[in-house]
C-alpha cells in the first residue's frame, strides 16, 4: 500500500514537472516574444559592420542651387508655391494656402543609402498656430500635387513627416475629450510611413493609423541649424535628429524589415493652411553606404523589392494601438492566466488521485 502511494505520487510529481517545464519553456519563449516587442524589436545591430560613406552629388541638392527651378539640365525641379534663394529652397512662405516642392529628376538606385536633411521651419505664428508642416520623400512618384504636406496621397514608397500642428489633438479639444496620457504625441512630431500605393495618409489623425514609429522634435523657430537624418542599410529604416544644436544625433525611430525598391526619386514637400510657417530647405545630401554583405545576407536580401512594405507591421502597430493591449498587459495576463491553469491541474490531479485511492479502497 505505501510502495503504491509513493509510486503513484512521484507519478505525479513527473506528470507536474513535465507540465511546468513546458510550461516555463512556453513562457520564455513569450516573454522572449513581449521584449521583442518590448524593445522595438532591434536585434541586430548596425554598429558593428563596417560602412563607407560616398555623398553622390548628382542626387544632392545644397549652395549655390545652381540652375534649380531655371534650368531644365537642373537635378532638381521646383513645384508649386517653392523658390529659391541664396540661403534656401522656400517650399512655403509664411502664408495661408500654399503648398509647394523640390523634385531630384535623378532616380536614385543606391541599396544602401543616408540622406542628410538640413532644414528650418520658421515663422509668425505662436505655439500650435502654425503648421501644417514638411515630408521627406524617397517615392516611385514625383512631381504630384496633393493633401500629403503638398504631396499626393496613396504615395509609393517612403514618406517622413515633420507635423507641426497637432490636427488629431485639436479635434478632441473641440469634442472636449482628453487623451490618455499612453496615446498623446507632442508636437512637432517626426513620423515614417511607407505606401505601397494603396495605403491612405490620415491627416485628420496626423497619420497615427499608418505609423511606423515616430518622435518628437522641436524644431520650430530656433536659433541653430537643424538636421535629420535618414538612413538605410540591409532593409534597416533609421531616423536620428540633430536639433539641439548640440551637433549630436539624437535617436528618433529604427525599423527593421522595411522593404524599398530601388529607382525611387527623393524630394521635399510642404504645405500650410489656415496656419502657416516658412518651411526651408537648405540641403538634401546622398550618400551612398558601401554595406559588406555575407554569403546569408545575400541570399536573405536577394529577391529584388517590387512594392514596397515592412515586414511585422502588425507587431509594430501592436504597442499603439489605443484600443489594443500594452505588450506588459498581455505577458501579465499569460503569467497569471498559466499560473490558474498550473493550479488548476495541480488541484485536479490531487482530486483525482484521492478519488482513485476511495475508489480502490472500496474495491478491496
Ligand atoms: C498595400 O498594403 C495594404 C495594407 O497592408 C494591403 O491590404 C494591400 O494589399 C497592399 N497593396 C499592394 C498592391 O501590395
Ligand atoms: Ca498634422
């Protein structure tokens, strides 16, 4: 009777370790998972490769502006309300309604490139009584009117936004709805997208919907120069920001999987509104980046990008969704779901053995 009970009891014992292993091992690999997430998933790491910076000039745009927006052997094209002058690229003046925009003709077919964005938005209004703000572009399309800081909409490629003026914020201001502290943005806020020609721009909701990652940046009205930069090596989109005047880049969003075809046009658009700056640009600067690749990277990497897209999309939107759940909510909830359940075995189990040794009993 007693040899019977210790067997049956390190029976069990076996059958709960087994569980719990599994069980922790289930839950490594999710708590791996939520810092993954946790941590914007950034595994690898770029500082330890070697890179070679070449700026290509005929994809650059800096002093003396020679020929822009006059001649057409010009690199660049003007559009809309832009022009130029000694010091700048004036995409809008201070000035309700005007949009405008500065076009490479030169499509660039550099696989892995930076762009070096020195820029100044400046002008009458006080604080979030101006806007509307510029973008950055790397795009299959150019030289397109439209609502995207005076680009189109439904764009193909890339597009990096300085929002000055918080559109979303204001409209529940008027609703007189707050936001959780979790949602707000402060602005100007810098935000990435990528179209794939199909994908919407929510101006109404300073593109939240279509975000990619983002940061805040004051960039308006200051005294020293500022800068962003924009890099983009083995499918790896990342932002820094020079605005302190401190000359040191700041990080501001870092993607990886990002997937861009090659042959795209750079430019700079801007737009105002009811609200207006000056949006300044003063140089676009290329560089192509000599990346080594190993054999695997090659192979990873070969198939050649048709439209663009990010790999993960819906990790990457899965810590910003309001309604969502935090990342931390969801592992708490697992943790605590499994340890019920853990219980709930362990309980049963002993149930069930006390009710197989009554059973027994009344047998014999
Ligand atoms: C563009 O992206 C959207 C959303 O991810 C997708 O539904 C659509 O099929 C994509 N279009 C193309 C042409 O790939
Ligand atoms: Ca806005």
């Amino acid at each position: 009777m007693m040899a019977a009970a210790s067997y049956k009891s390190s029976q069990i014992m076996n059958f709960l370790s087994c569980i719990f292993f599994r069980r922790t091992m289930a839950l490594k690999t999710y708590s791996t998972f939520v810092f993954l997430i946790a941590t914007g998933i950034s595994i690898a790491d770029d500082g330890h490769h070697e890179m070679e910076e070449f700026l290509k000039r005929e994809l650059s745009l800096s002093k003396p502006y020679q020929g822009v927006g006059s001649s057409s052997s010009s690199h660049w094209e003007l559009m809309g309300d832009a022009m130029v002058t000694t010091e700048q690229i004036r995409l809008t003046s201070d000035m309700q309604s005007k949009q405008g925009a500065v076009w490479s003709r030169i499509p660039c077919h550099l696989r892995d490139w930076e762009l070096q964005v020195h820029f100044k938005i400046h002008g009458q209004g006080k604080k979030n009584l101006n806007g509307d703000g510029l973008a950055i572009w790397y795009t299959k399309e150019r030289m397109q009117k439209g609502p995207v800081f005076g680009n189109q909409d439904l764009f193909t490629g890339l597009g990096l936004f300085v929002d000055t003026y918080p559109n979303e914020e204001k409209q529940l201001e008027a609703q007189k709805t707050r936001y959780t502290t979790r949602t707000q943005r402060i602005f100007p806020y810098v935000l990435a997208m990528v179209g794939n020609g199909s994908i919407s721009y929510d101006h109404e909701r300073d593109g939240r919907p279509t975000e990619l990652g983002g940061c805040s940046a004051m960039v308006r009205n200051l005294k020293h120069d500022t800068f962003l930069f924009i890099r983009y090596v083995r499918r790896r989109l990342t932002v820094m920001m020079d605005t302190d005047g401190q000359h040191e880049w700041r990080d501001c969003l870092d993607i990886p999987g990002v997937r861009l075809p090659q042959g795209y046009y750079f430019g700079a658009s801007a737009i105002t509104g009811d609200l207006s700056d000056n949006h300044d640009v003063i140089s676009l600067k290329v560089y192509q980046l000599t990346v080594l690749r190993s054999e695997a990277e090659e192979d990873e990497e070969g198939d050649e990008i048709t439209i663009p897209s990010v790999d993960n999309m819906d990790l990457l939107r899965m810590g910003e969704n309001e309604e969502g759940w935090s990342s931390i909510a969801i592992f708490f909830t697992l943790l605590f779901s499994m340890l019920g359940f853990f219980l709930l075995i362990v309980v049963g189990l002993i149930v069930y053995s006390h009710w197989n040794e009554n059973r027994r009993k009344r047998f014999y």
